[in-house]
C-alpha cells in the first residue's frame, strides 16, 4: 500500500489567454461563472506549486519542508514568480491549457491569501485557461482563518484537501501533529462554511498503538461529517525521518503487515458502502469528486512543477528542482533554473509508468491503450505473470485489474508485469 496516486478524466476546454484580464474580473464577481471558449484541439496541463514550509516537523513525513522560517516567505514567492516566468519564456505552450493547478505541501495555508493572489495572477498568465479548472490546496487543521478560507475561495481555489491524520490524541502526538482532534471537526466547519463544496480529507492509519477499533471509529466519524473525498494512508516509515530512527533503534515497532492489511481492506469496504467509492489504493470519492489533478499525474498528463523539490514531466521528459528552500532560490536567481537534474523519459520507462500507475487504478489499465501506445499485447508478452496472479486479478472489458484478494500485492504485481519480456 502506498500513498498518493489518482485519476482523470480530461474535460471542459477553452482557450481565453487574457488571463490577467480574467483574474481581475474574478475578482469582481466569479471568474469561473465566465466561460471560455471551448477548444478540442487544447492540451491539457496540470501546475503544482510547492510550499515548503511547516509549523512543526511531523516524525514520519519525508516531504520537503522546513521549519521556523516563515520570514523567508517573501524571497520564496519572488523566486516562484521568476520560474513561472522564466518557464513561460522558454515553453512554447501556446496549444496547452490549464487543467488543474494544485498548492501542495509542506503547508500551503501558511501564504497569505494576498501571497496567493500573486502566484494565481502568475499562474493563469502561463497559458489558456480550462473552463473548469481544479484548483486545490492542502491545508492544515487549525492553521486557516475562516477570514482567509474565503480569501482562497474567493481566489479561485475550489478544492480544499484538509489534513486530519487521526482523531485519537494520542495518535496525533505519536506523529508529532501540533493540531487537536477539535480543530480536525472545526476546520472543516469553517471551510463548509467558506463555501467549499469540493473538500477531502486525509487519515492515517496502521499507526504503531492504533487498534483496529480506533481506525473503525475514525473512519465512521469522518463519514458522518461528509466530505466529498477521502484519502486513506497507510504510515510508511521513510529514510531520514525520526520514525526511521526510532524504528531503527528499536524504540518503536510499526504494526504487522497483517493488521495493516486486516486495517487497509475494512476501510476500503467501509467506505465503499458509504458512498465513497475507491478509485485508487489510497483514494476514495464520491463520484465525480476524483481529484482531477492527481488523476492527471497518474494517467500520463504532462505537468509543470514550482518550487524547491517540485518536479515536471513536460514532452519526454522529467525534471526536478533542488531540494533546498537556498539552493533553488539561488540557482533561479544565477542561472535562472531552480532544477537540479532532468531525465529523458524512454519508451520502456513509460511502458513500466503506465502499468505501475494504472494498476493501482480501480479501473485498471486498459490493454487495447497499452497496445497502442506501447505496441505490445500484455497477455502474450506476460502470459505467464498474469497465469501466476490469476486468482488476484481480473481481465474484463479490456481492462486488466487487481482483484479484491490481489489489493495487498498491487506492487508486487505491477513488478512483475514490468519487466519487459525477454
Ligand atoms: C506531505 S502532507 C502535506 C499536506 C499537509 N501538510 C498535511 O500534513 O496534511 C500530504 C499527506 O501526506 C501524508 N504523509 C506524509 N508522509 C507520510 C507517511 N510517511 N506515511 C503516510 N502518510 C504520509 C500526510 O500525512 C498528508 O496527509
Ligand atoms: S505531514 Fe504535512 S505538516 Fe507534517 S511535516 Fe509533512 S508537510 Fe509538514
């Protein structure tokens, strides 16, 4: 079980460039309620903005971000402003439009809705805007005022993705969160209340010391406040992380993979009985509330990436920034790049890309795409493989899928299934 990972389905369209113009008048009114011209010939483009700063480091996380420097805000937003820029200069994106844009973390909501003004106005300027872009930020329990949660919606931001982890104290301090069980349940008011209608929220489990009662419990109470989108994580230990060292030490012991498993399929069966049907391992929506974004991620749309640690997959090709708030400031403002190495993406790269993401859809990977794209017909190429894992998947309408005994073993086989015959 993994984290992170979704699907999308490529909609509305449009091609009005006069961005800034558009922002102005959103301003005004509702810059959503206008609506662009529709344009079959548009590519779409997701855009991710990375905020790399935290009010406290929580034990597990390895993503990049740091603490205690809030002052360097201001610099960080100049640097973005120069990579979106610079980005816009050098890509000829004149037949993309923008699909999804996502404020991710870190903790986007430490930018002042006037910060976010700034990188939204930037932002819409690279190329023509989709009629009904997504646009989502994570959020932190208890860091977002009701006053700025309707800044950001009044912003444009129409996605909220609230990180609640756990609602046992206990657990919450066990991975350091500096937020209380009651600022999980009155965040979400507030954001309610701030007039979101598209609002996920994210929970942890297998958490070493959570009992299988305490997950049941959370998950029923989340249900019963009705977001639109939950995603479920199972806690990984990373390298570099204070849960790694204390696992290392021996000073804690992470649950047994069979409690995590016994944990991962009741939730995916609760949930889907609840409404909230999986559409990846580690996401469940409402239908028609799939986060488009990560779905773009999964399913091969070309992305741009900003800030330190962000990455990009634009024409072949894969790059990603310095994971370092100085280091990429400096490299913006020398050179111009805050990227640190790039990769070309090959055909046998996007063949494994293709069936790793996929698999780990509810819908699976569609062979008759996969032929086409990769000109190779899986069920002869891996007729063995898919002989072994028989009983943990399924093949129908096209579509090769994990089977409900198979959810435990996605990557082991997606692994095999990715090693290219011989
Ligand atoms: C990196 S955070 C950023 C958003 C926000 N700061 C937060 O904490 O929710 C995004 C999601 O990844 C989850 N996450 C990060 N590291 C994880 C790990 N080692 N195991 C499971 N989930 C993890 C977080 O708990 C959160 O739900
Ligand atoms: S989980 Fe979120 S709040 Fe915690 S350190 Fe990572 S990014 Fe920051």
């Amino acid at each position: 079980m993994q984290r992170k990972v979704n699907w999308c389905t490529p909609h509305a369209k449009g091609n009005d460039t006069n961005a800034e113009n558009n922002v102005s008048r959103k301003l005004e009114s509702n810059y959503f309620s206008l609506h662009s011209p529709m344009t079959q010939a548009l590519i779409p483009l997701s855009l991710y903005i990375h905020v790399p700063f935290c009010m406290a480091k929580c034990t597990y996380c390895d993503f990049y971000s740091i603490v205690g420097r809030e002052h360097s805000i201001p610099a960080y937003l100049k640097s973005l402003l120069h990579e979106i820029e610079l980005k816009q200069q050098e890509l000829d994106l004149s037949k993309y439009y923008i699909d999804t844009i996502f404020f991710g973390g870190g903790t986007p909501n430490l930018l002042a809705p006037h910060q976010l003004e700034e990188l939204m106005r930037a932002l819409l300027r690279i190329c023509n805007l989709g009629e009904e872009m997504e646009i989502g930020m994570e959020i932190n329990p208890g860091e977002a005022s009701l006053e700025n949660l309707k800044a950001y919606k009044g912003l444009g931001i129409n996605r909220i993705s609230i990180g609640m982890q756990s609602f046992q104290s206990k657990l919450l301090t066990f991975m350091s969160r500096i937020h209380t069980v009651d600022k999980c349940f009155s965040t979400f008011d507030d954001v309610r209340t701030a007039g979101f209608n598209n609002v996920s929220a994210d929970l942890i489990f297998a958490v070493p010391g959570q009992t299988r009662e305490e997950w049941v419990a959370d998950l029923e109470r989340l249900v019963t406040m009705q977001p639109e989108h939950i995603s479920t994580y199972s806690l990984t230990v990373e390298e570099g992380t204070a849960l790694h060292r204390w696992v290392d030490a021996g000073h804690v012991k992470m649950l047994e993979e069979t409690v995590d498993t016994g944990m991962y399929d009741w939730g995916r069966d609760f949930l889907e009985k609840s409404g909230y049907p999986n559409y990846e391992v580690s996401n469940h929506a409402k239908p028609g509330f799939e986060c488009r974004h990560n779905l773009n991620y999964w399913t091969g749309v070309e992305y741009l990436g900003f800030g330190p640690a962000a990455h990009s997959y634009f024409g072949n090709n894969r790059t990603w920034n310095l994971r370092n708030l100085d280091t990429y400031m400096e490299g913006i403002k020398v050179t111009g790049s805050g990227a640190t190495d790039s990769e070309i993406i090959t055909p046998s790269m996007a063949r494994n890309e293709m069936i790793l993401t996929r698999l780990r859809l509810t819908r699976g990977l569609n062979l008759e795409e996969f032929s086409k794209i990769h000109n190779e017909n899986l069920l002869h190429t891996k007729n063995n493989m898919l002989k072994k894992w028989a009983d943990k998947i399924v093949i129908s309408d096209s579509h090769l899928k994990i089977a409900r005994t198979g959810w435990a073993l996605t990557d082991e086989i997606s692994s095999d299934l990715m090693s290219l015959p011989s």
